[in-house]
C-alpha cells in the first residue's frame, strides 16, 4: 500500500494517465506485481505469533551486480562487458517486524565494467516480507 501511495505521488493526474494507453499498460504491470506479491503472502504466510513493531531496527550497505539480456542502457559498448551494470547504495530499516519492514534506500547503478553511458542515483523506498 504504502508503494502504491508513493507511485501516485509522482504521477501528476493519475485518473487522466491510467486512462491513457501508456498509463495502461503501467497499471496493468502495478496490478500484476501487486497480485503476485498479495499470492506469495497467501502462499508463505507469516509464523509469527505476534507482531513486535521495531524502529530503525537496521542498515545495509549492498552492492550487487546484474546482468541483462541485451546492452545494458547503463553502459556504452565496448571491448569488455556491456551486459553488466553494477549497483551500490544503502538501506535503513524505518519500521519493521519478524517478518516485514519498510526500508528507506539510496542506491547508485552504473556500468561495471566498460564506460558507463548513464548512472544514475535514486533515493526510494521498499516493503519487503519474508517467505521463509
């Protein structure tokens, strides 16, 4: 709930947009995530007896690296890889419980290995629920 509240904030007229055939299909891609993960939550749901609400329970610096089918859009081709895009950034935990939280992050993506073509930096938020 609290992702789809955040999506509606940066569209600027969502009844006008979803009506759209753009905002269609986007719908459409929101919906679809939102009945996977409401499938997932039915299928693993949580042991936990009681929920114990935490504050600022955590934080995690990651780096990752990913890999896409075809040039990545973060990179320019060239002599070494220009599938792999890299990512680094930080995350800290606003509220959670055994078994959700809600995270704030920051995270940086580049090109890993040839010169990038675009990175980019990107504040944003997370919910994340465990399945096991």
């Amino acid at each position: 709930m609290i992702t789809i509240l955040v999506i509606l904030g940066f569209v600027s007229s969502p009844t006008k947009y979803f009506k759209t055939k753009e905002g269609k299909g986007v719908l459409v891609g929101i919906v679809a995530v939102l009945g996977v993960s409401i499938a997932l939550v039915l299928i693993f749901p949580s042991k936990a007896q009681a929920d114990e609400y935490k504050y600022l329970s955590s934080a995690e610096l990651f780096v990752g690296l990913d890999s896409t089918r075809k040039i990545s859009p973060m990179c320019t081709t060239g002599v070494n890889s220009d599938k792999l895009t890299s990512n680094v950034g930080l995350k800290a935990s606003i509220i959670s419980t055994a078994v959700s939280s809600v995270n704030l992050k920051y995270t940086h993506h580049s090109c890993a290995v040839n010169p990038d073509n675009k990175s980019y930096d990107a504040l944003g938020v997370e919910v994340t629920y465990k399945l096991w």
